[in-house]
C-alpha cells in the first residue's frame, strides 16, 4: 500500500471509530464500502484496510457474502476488555514508574480534575484516557500502549452506550489515589489501585447485545 493510502486508511478508520464508539454507528449497521470511498474520495484499498483496522479493534465484524458490520458487545466482553486493560495497564506503568517526572505527574492531576468537572461522558472520557496516556507512556513500549489504546476504545463505546442517558459527575479519587502513591514512591500500590480502577467497566451493565 502507497504511502498516501496508509495515510487515508488511517484517516478513515479513526473516523469511523469514533462514530461507532460515540454511538452514531449502532451495532449491526452495515459498512458500505462504496459509499465510504465516495464520502472519503478513496479507492477501495484504503477502506478495505480501514475495514482491517477496525476489525483488529472489535469495533467491527467482516460476515461472508453480509459484509462488514458495526460488531456488537456483551457483558462477557465487556469483562474480558477491563481484564485485559487491568494487566496491561499494570505492565506499563510498572516500566513508566521510574521515568515519571514531578511535572508530569503534576499535569496528570490538572487533567483528571477537568474529568471532574466535565459536562458530558464524552468530555469526561477524554479527559480519563488523556491522563492514563500521560502515567503509561513514559514505559517506552510502543506495541504495548498500542494495545492498551484499542481497549480504551473498546471501553469508551462501553461507556458510551451505557450512560447516554444517565450521565452523573464522578469525581475519581482511583486517579488521585495512583498519583499520591506514584508520589510517595509507592508503585506497587499504585497499581493495585490502578487495576481495580480499570475493572470496574467490566460490572457496568450492558446495553446492546
């Protein structure tokens, strides 16, 4: 693939990804190769691997001869997600514990207290991921954070789906809690609240199945 398709293909998968994960792409829809290559102005080869993106994501599932689709969720992967998540995120801020600097940590915490004060789940969704970035991406493991951003996605669409309707303030003493021992020096107690913090989406009750 031509570098200008790599391009493209990245482009429009984070575009759809961010439809079906905000909810405008409800489970089951189906992907309209021609119709996205118009809206795009691309060729098929780019959508075809923004298709294969997205599939490597969950976010979407190819069926024989029924095209590719919006792929749904239950509370089964719900759980499986946050378990993944959990023992990832713990890896990586296990290797990033040692490169974290007073002034990053100091930028974490700013972050997480506009989590606090967000208007929306999706406001306050960006927020969260954006201060798990900043304590997990000084481990200096690429493939890793990678892995650790598909499952945020996934669990931003769980989020999504589930609050839409019933979005209340949280204020999140977990992030507080990660930082105050990440301060003191105290990894091994900031993971552990860490991978509790984490798991708790996989007992948020599903909505779509």
């Amino acid at each position: 693939m031509a570098d200008s398709d790599e391009t493209l293909a990245a482009r429009i998968g984070a575009v759809l990804a961010e439809r079906i994960i905000s909810g405008e792409l409800a489970p089951g829809t189906k992907l309209r190769q021609d119709h996205i290559a118009v809206e795009f102005s691309a060729s098929h080869v780019p959508v075809r691997e923004a298709f294969r993106r997205l599939e490597s994501q969950g976010l979407v599932v190819s069926v024989p001869r029924r095209g590719v689709r919006v792929a749904g969720f239950s509370q089964d992967e719900m759980k499986e997600v946050a378990e993944m998540r959990a023992a990832l995120e713990v890896l990586a801020l296990q290797h990033a514990a040692p490169h974290l600097t007073r002034a990053l940590l100091d930028e974490a915490e700013q972050v997480s207290r506009s989590a606090d004060h967000a208007s929306d789940v999706q406001s306050w969704e960006e927020a969260n991921r954006k201060f798990h970035r900043l304590i997990l991406t000084p481990c200096g493991m690429p493939r890793l954070l990678r892995a650790i951003d598909d499952l945020h996605a996934a669990s931003a669409r769980f989020l999504f789906a589930g609050w839409r309707a019933e979005w209340e303030f949280p204020s999140d003493r977990d992030h507080r809690a990660i930082l105050d021992a990440l301060r003191a020096g105290e990894v091994e107690r900031a993971c552990a609240v860490l991978k509790r913090h984490v798991q708790w989406i996989g007992r948020k009750p599903a909505v779509s199945e």
